[in-house]
C-alpha cells in the first residue's frame, strides 16, 4: 500500500507503507551486484542520474512513461475550504 505525502516545496511523492520498501541505498548495492562490472561509484552515478531525470521532469510539469511499468504525471487540485 502506499500513502502520497507532500515534500517542503508541496511536491507530491509516494511513500511506501510496507516493510519491502527500497530505499535509494538499495537500489545502488542492488545494481552493483546485479551488474558485477559495475563498482558502487557507477551504480551510484546511474541512479542519480535516473532519479534526477524523473524529478526534472516532474518539476517542468511533464508526464513520464516507463513501457511496461506505468505512466505517472501530476495532478493539482485546489484547496478544499
């Protein structure tokens, strides 16, 4: 289950709500040794780099399609009063 949280800049983002969660740490050991030519430093850079990419592109406003897996875009709706 996932729960939508707002960050400080009122950005919306998902957290997960179970303990099988992958913290960004995870992911970088994860392609390491998924990918033995690859040493910690590379995988760290490709994930920052894919992460960055995805939080660009939400910021301009864009949609992001990932083939396979699903496409996300922001949705704003104003205050309830």
């Amino acid at each position: 289950m996932f729960r939508p949280s707002l960050n400080y800049w009122g950005i919306v983002y998902v957290k997960a709500m179970h303990t099988n969660s992958q913290i960004r740490s995870d992911l970088i050991s994860r392609l390491a040794k998924l990918h033995s030519q690859l040493i910690i430093i590379d995988a760290e850079n490709a994930v920052n780099v894919i992460i960055n990419s995805l939080t660009n592109t939400f910021a301009k406003g864009d949609r992001i399609e990932i083939c396979g897996f699903g496409s996300f875009a922001l949705n704003y709706k104003s205050p309830r009063i």
